[in-house]
C-alpha cells in the first residue's frame, strides 16, 4: 500500500543546530506539504511544494526550509533552531483516487521534536 | 488571505446528544472544505469534504456537514454522540480553489463526551 513516512519520530536538539525533518510518500503525488501543530494554534502550514524544483512558504515559513529534488521526498531543514520551533510536525500529500476530484490530504505520523 | 475560524474552543456534550461544531471561513470564491478528526496522541483523518453539488455531505462515523455560501459557513453535525467521538476536529479550507492544493485549518475544536 502506498504510505507516507516521516522520520525521524522524535527528536531532541540544541538551539542553534541544524536539524533536518525527512518524509517520503509513495502516492508519487506531486504535492506535499509541511505543517506544524501548536496547543491552541492548531495546524499551520510551513511550506509546500507542487512538483520538482517547485517550494511555495505557507503560513509561518521563517526559519525553516524544504527542497524538492525529486517526487518522493520534501525534507524540512530547520537551519538554526530556535525553542520556539518545538513542535510536532506533519508532513502531508494528497491521495487521488481514480474519479475522485477533490482526493483527500493523508498525514504522516508526525514528528516531535524539542528544542532545548 | 483564505481563513478558517472555528469559534469553539472546547465543547462538551452528553453521550447520545446532537453535535454541532462551527466553522466559518473567508473565501472569495466557492471553495474546497474539509472536516479532519484527530483522536489523543494519533494522526488527523478525514472526516469529509466539499466541492460542489448538494450542500448537505455525508462522511464517515456518521457525521455530516452542511455549506451554506451565505454565511460562509460549514457545520459539521452527528445527531448522537457516542463516547469515542471525543477529540479534537479542524475545519479546512483550500488555499488556491484547486483540488490537490494546500489546506488552511482552523484552531481546532476540542470535544469531550460525557456519560
């Protein structure tokens, strides 16, 4: 079955590290996404990316950063980690079925990650 | 911008009871709407969604959604709640008026269940 995977699943890092979200889906869909979940902030779109070379910043971009090398992969960088980072992250993609217009966004598991 | 109000926080209702949670959202155009349900400590599921075509959606666990374009709005409704219905539901709306293109959610609607 095709999924969506994220890794890894949780994370502790320093302020100031680089630190690197992976998710690869096998919909091999072209659009994929980022949010991140906040208590009381619900989900908020990070950045997205509709195809190959193709990223768009969503809602709450500053700090991170995706690149879209091929159809699998969107990883997230934080480049220099703030504790306000700390967070729990989505990544998403649609699933399309065939006669279906609209598809459906599918989630990742989610990632945690704390920012100490 | 497109945005996507959920007006409550947190509502608690009784096991067996009506449910309606609110969703308003600000959209030039017909949009793309979606309910998602996220149960403690898992991932977010679709409930249902909208396009076009009757207002009236049904979705999974019973639930259903109606869009009325003269409020902005799109309730999602179940006519008896059951225990495992507690969670937290996000309203959604699409960012370009393209299916496949990236949601906008709301603040999230926590639901507590009591006996």
């Amino acid at each position: 079955d095709a999924e969506i995977t994220q890794s890894p699943r949780h994370k502790i890092t320093e302020t100031g590290r680089q630190v690197t979200l992976a998710c690869h889906q096998t919909w091999n869909h072209n659009n994929m996404f980022w949010y991140r979940q906040d208590l009381g902030h619900g989900l908020r779109l990070i950045h997205y990316s509709y195809g190959v070379h193709d990223t768009n910043k969503g809602e709450v971009s500053d700090g991170y950063s995706v690149s879209r090398s091929n159809t699998e992969d969107l990883p997230l960088t934080l480049e220099s980690a703030a504790s306000s980072q700390t967070s729990v992250y989505f990544c998403a993609t649609y699933t399309g079925l065939a006669g279906d217009e609209v598809g459906e966004l599918f989630f990742g598991e989610g990632s945690r990650l704390t920012v100490l | 911008a497109q945005s996507v109000t959920q007006p409550d926080i947190h509502i608690t209702v009784s096991e067996g009871a009506s449910l309606e949670l609110r969703c308003n959202y600000s959209y030039g155009a017909t949009p793309y709407l979606f309910w998602y349900v996220q149960s403690p400590g898992q991932g977010l599921q679709l409930l249902l969604k909208y396009f076009s075509g009757d207002t009236l959606v049904q979705g999974i666990k019973g639930f259903e959604a109606e869009f009325k374009r003269s409020q902005s709005s799109f309730n999602l409704r179940k006519p008896s709640v059951h225990w495992s219905d507690a969670a937290e539901y996000f309203c959604a709306v699409d960012l370009r008026g393209q299916a496949g293109t990236a949601l906008i959610f709301g603040k999230g609607t926590t639901l507590s269940v009591s006996s």
